[in-house]
C-alpha cells in the first residue's frame, strides 16, 4: 500500500466504504479518536489502517462536521 494518509490530508471515500456508503470527499481532522489509528480489519495489509472519524468536506472544501467514520485506507483515494 503506498497510499497512507495523515491528520490534515483530504482524501475521497469510495463507494459503500465506512458506515455512510456514498462516496465524499473528507479531511482527517485533528481529533483524539485519530491519534494512534487501529489496524484495518477489512485487508491483510499491516501496514494498513483503520481512520475512527472524517469529517465530510462541502462544495467550498469546507468540513461540515463528523459524519463519516471508520474508514479503512484501502476505502481511501488522495485527492489532488
């Protein structure tokens, strides 16, 4: 896996991943669930993690608050 995003980043949640299944673009924010993220349970990468909670980004690149969460990288794009 060479996608490993960090606090801060803005990526794009694919389809049906995490508990909201439409695909948004979110940020990783700053917030205590995130500070030592679990290991993905849905791939057998090691190195791949599991994001407790993303805030979903608005037309402006805004974020509106939790609403996404539990989110493994694999489910994760980068956004440009």
């Amino acid at each position: 896996m060479s996608f490993h995003p960090k606090i801060g980043d803005k990526v794009r949640k694919k389809p049906n991943a995490g508990f909201i299944g439409e695909p948004l673009v979110c940020v990783i924010p700053d917030v205590r669930e995130n500070q030592d993220p679990p290991p993905c349970f849905l791939c057998d990468n090691p190195d791949c993690n599991e994001w407790p909670t993303l805030w979903a980004l608005d037309a402006e690149g805004k974020p509106f608050g939790p609403g996404v969460c539990h989110v493994s990288e694999c489910e994760l794009e980068p956004v440009e």
